[in-house]
C-alpha cells in the first residue's frame, strides 16, 4: 500500500507535539477519534455494519449458510473470514496489490474472533451455530470491504467485525423427516440376491423466515483489537495515517469486555523492551474499556430502534 508523504520535520514536529500530550487534531495519547457504528447497511446480508473511525472507513457483511462442520469440532458452527482492499482506499489497490494486506487482515480477525479448541471459549460460542452434530452447522462467512484508510485499520476493523455480529439474525432451523419414515437420517437395502444396494436418507430442513424468531450471537465475550504504538518514548492509540509513520513500534492487544487479555500480536521491525511492553498492554486495556463502552451504546440504541420498528 503506499504511504502519504512526511518530511523529517513533520515527524519531529508530530513526535513533539506527542510528547507534550497534544496531537495534530487536539486529541491526547489515549484518545480515538470519533466512531461512527451503523447497522443493516446491506439489506442482503444476515448481518452488517460500517464503521468509521477517523478517515478509516470500513463494511462487514456476514452470511449465514447451512454447511459441514470442521472434523475437530463436530458440534460447533465455523467462521470464515474474508477482506477485500477495494481500489477506491487506494490506487496501490488495483489488481493483486492488496492481497498480502487482506490476508493479514484475515488472520488476525480470524486470531481474535475464533474461540478456544472446544469452540466455546472466548469469542463466539461456535457450538450455538450447530444444527446436526458432526453433519450440519451454520457456516457464518464475514467479509468485509475497505472503504478509506485514515490510519489504525486493524481496530476500526475488529469493531466492525463485531458490530456485523451483533447485527446478524441466525434463522430457526428445524430437523424434519426425510424420505425413511422409520430412521432419519437411516438406510435401506436392496433385497434381489443378483445386487446389494444401499439408498442413505439424510434429513431435511426447514428454515424458517420469520425475522422474530430469528436468534442473535451472543458477542459479550468478542474482544476488540487495540493498537498502541510507540512515537519517541510515549504509548499512542489510533493514530492516524501521519503518526502511523513515525511510530517505531506497535503492539496489537485483543481485549474483551471485562478487560482481560485474549491475544497480543508485535508489528513492525524495532522490539519492544518488557517493560514497555507491560506499559503498552495496559493502555490497550484502559482504551478497550473506552471503545467496548462506545460500541455497546451504538448497538444497543440502534438495536432498540429495531426492535421497536419490526
């Protein structure tokens, strides 16, 4: 992806004006920007969402399809995350230009969303999304498209991500009879002693349409991505385009909502000493509690306004 130009003097007055607490836009170190959540942006999806936060502006989409379990989690639903760079955030964009970024995005949702080896850990409880026991689940696929990069996309990505979750209605599902009226899913064998046949009956489904009897994800345990980087010797949260090229350093930290720590990722080249590192995570926590509060008041008032429309 390209980067905007900074002068040598640009960084030193950015870096300057951090170490006295005051940014370029009036914020402090651990300030965001402004976020805007809105929900049901696309009318097709089973849930969706727009975030933006600053310039960054991104969609999630997420689509409910009835598929098979991974063999390792028979009683569990899946997730399948997909991110697309679109050409308008950036002509670097065209053609291939954003594939190593889109999988990177990719792994690292799929890093904070995903729950433990049982699928009921933190994240999403994937065992909610289980229709038949090792033969059928609800597949959510969550793609999301960047829009505008104004700087901390992996955050503005994580709460869109969420928000999309949250917005999503999982359709009733009931198991009914298939074709064997004794055993179902169960088998029948030929009797002509010239061939051996068997006829496997699997069941069927009945979705149901009703958007009031649709359930929602339980996203309380979804944490949130927070990225605090070092400009000279401070911690910083959401920085923008500028200040993302004079950080030296960043740490990545999955937060849920009680503040525990689910995950912790080092970009860039430069290490980080331990002891900033501790310093570091706990910025990522005290700003997740910020964030997890502005995400909650957004959904809940939109949700209510849902709710009191359908």
């Amino acid at each position: 992806m390209a980067s905007p130009l900074i002068s040598a003097a640009e960084v030193q007055w950015i870096t300057a004006g951090v170490s006295f607490n005051i940014r370029n836009d009036g914020r402090q170190r651990e300030d965001f920007r402004a976020l805007s959540v809105q929900l049901g942006v696309i009318t097709q999806a089973t849930g969706s969402a727009r975030v933006q936060l600053g310039e960054t502006d991104v969609i999630v989409g997420v689509k409910a399809e009835i598929g098979s379990p991974d063999p390792d989690r028979p009683d569990c639903g899946r997730l399948v995350f997909g991110v697309e760079c679109s050409p308008v955030a950036s002509p670097a964009f065209r053609g291939r230009g954003g594939d190593e970024l889109s999988g990177e995005l990719a792994r690292a949702l799929e890093r904070s969303f995903y729950p433990g080896p049982s699928g009921r850990a933190g994240g999403v409880d994937l065992s909610t999304l289980s229709i038949v026991s090792g033969k059928t689940c609800w597949v959510l696929y969550v793609d999301a498209l960047l829009l505008n990069i104004g700087g901390n996309l992996h955050d503005a990505l994580s709460v869109a991500a969420k928000a999309a979750l949250a917005d999503a209605k999982i359709p009733k599902v009931e198991v009914v009879q298939g074709e064997d009226p004794t055993d179902e899913p169960g088998y029948e064998v030929d009797d002509d002693p010239q061939w051996f046949s068997l006829y496997l009956y699997e069941p069927d489904y009945e979705v149901d349409d009703d958007p009031q009897q649709a359930q929602r994800l339980d996203v309380s345990r979804v944490p949130l991505c927070v990225t605090v980087s070092q400009i000279g010797a401070h911690s910083v949260v959401d920085l923008t385009a500028q200040e993302e090229l004079c950080s030296s350093a960043s740490v990545q930290v999955a937060v849920d909502e009680s503040g525990v720590v689910c995950g912790l990722t080092k970009r860039r080249q430069k290490g980080v000493d331990p002891s900033v590192a501790l310093e570091m995570v706990e910025v990522a926590q005290r700003s997740a509690a910020k964030l997890h509060a502005a995400l909650a008041e957004s959904l809940g008032g939109q949700q209510a306004q849902q709710m009191s429309v359908g």
